[in-house]
C-alpha cells in the first residue's frame, strides 16, 4: 500500500453506542421533547429572576414614604366604640374617695406675757384696779392670773405661768382669794382658802427677806416647784419696811395690806 493510501480518510464511523444500540424512533422523540421542556423551564426561571431583580431595583431607587397616620375614630360609629362599653354603661358610678381624715387642730399659741385675755375681774378691795386672766401655765391644769398696780405702787408680784400677780398683806385673802380659788376649781385644782393663804404667806416671807436687801430693785424667785398657783415670783420694795409703813398682824408682809 501506497502512503497515501495509508492516510487517506475512510468512510465516517458510528459511535460505539449507535453500533451497539441501535437507536428506536420512539426514543428519539422522547428525549427531544424533554430538551424542549427543559430549555422552556430554563427560559421561565431566567425570566422570573429577571422580572424579580427589576422590581427590587426600583423599590431601592424610590424613596421610603413615610406611614400615613391612621384616622381619629369617631365616638358616634357604633362600629369603633369598645364592646364593654355597653356593659360598663349599666353599672353605676364608683363612689368618690373618702376624704382623708381632719387633722389635729395646732395647739394653742405661747401667748405674750403681757397680752391679756378677754376676761376681767374688777375688784374693790384693790380700788377698782382689774386682775385680768390669761391661759393656762406651764403647771399642768394651772391658770394665770394678772394683777399689776401702778409702779409706785407695787410692793410683790407673784407669777403664775408667764405673768405676773400682786400679793397684799394678810396673806391673800378677801375678794382677790375667792376669785383665785374659783379660778383654780375650773382648772381642775384643788385649792383651799387655807391652802393658797399659806402659799401667798410663805412666798411673801420669802420676797420679803431677799427684796429688803435690795431695796428699791425688783426681786425674782422661783416659786413654781412648792406652789401649784405661782410659778416665778418678783417682789419690790421701795424702802426698808418698818420705816414708812406697819408690817401686818399675820406677820412679815411686802407692802400694803387689803
């Protein structure tokens, strides 16, 4: 054989598989319409994504709208009022609270040592001059009485709380006492004439020895621990007692008797 004989092409092959199988035309037909139903899916789903992209992109290209705010509900719409409405339109109101309970009244103001009270006694026995009463002292259930002459004229001062009450001679006896002593009975204290006569007896005693050594300056003692009626005392005297005046029969006075 010649060269080129030995390199010339020959008549075309068949492929191993169509030597072997030969192919059915029933077959053929089937794997045809298949690639056709595969390329028509293939082509959907590629057109799927693109329609997807493209609404997705102009989403991004708008800008966001800002959520309309929803409309006031009508109260008259029977639709939109609340189901217990109906309900709690029966039911009577609920009652008001209870007022808080009235607080203490505040007690009573200090008063002014020499403001006086509404209520005054006249009394005779010391020339018409007026004892007035203030409230009650710093002794429990204890009264104040006020009795304050003219200065030339004051020879002891008795205090009963936070002012001032004059003691005569004698012992403080007469009108003065008895108006004490009802006084000390609305306060609840037991008070007799004997007893409040010693009381005025004893602190005149004592104003009498620690003012005549001071005379003609106002003397103070602290009485309120022995009486349950005079709690500070003051007592004057202008000169030394026996040079102007006779001291009282019932013994040792600071001034004047009534």
């Amino acid at each position: 054989r010649t060269e080129e004989q030995v390199f010339a092409p020959g008549p075309p092959r068949r492929h191993s598989s169509e030597s072997l199988f030969p192919r059915n035309p029933s077959v053929t037909a089937r794997r045809r319409r298949n690639r056709r139903i595969a390329l028509m899916a293939t082509a959907v789903g590629v057109a799927v994504i693109l329609a997807a992209l493209y609404v997705l992109r102009r989403r991004r290209a708008q800008p966001p709208q800002e959520p309309e705010p929803p409309a006031p509900r009508s109260v008259e719409d029977p639709e939109v009022l609340p189901e217990e409405d109906e309900a709690s339109s029966s039911l009577p109101p609920p009652p008001p609270p209870s007022p808080p309970p009235p607080s203490p009244p505040p007690p009573p103001p200090v008063e002014d040592p020499l403001s006086p009270e509404s209520q005054t006694v006249d009394l005779s026995c010391l020339s018409g001059t007026t004892v007035r009463f203030f409230g009650p002292s710093h002794h429990f259930g204890g009264f104040t009485p006020l009795y304050d002459p003219a200065p030339d004229k004051r020879v002891a001062t008795v205090d009963a709380g936070a002012n001032a009450l004059f003691i005569g001679g004698g012992g403080l006896n007469g009108q003065f006492a008895k108006t004490l002593l009802e006084e000390a009975e609305k306060h609840g204290i037991r008070l007799t004439p004997e007893q409040l006569s010693q009381h005025s007896q004893r602190i005149q005693q004592s104003l009498l020895r620690r003012a005549v050594k001071s005379p003609g300056k106002l003397v103070e003692l602290d009485t309120g621990v022995a009486s349950p009626v005079f709690a500070r005392s003051f007592g004057f005297v202008p000169v030394v007692p026996g040079l102007m005046w006779e001291e009282s029969e019932v013994g040792p006075n600071v001034g004047v008797t009534f």
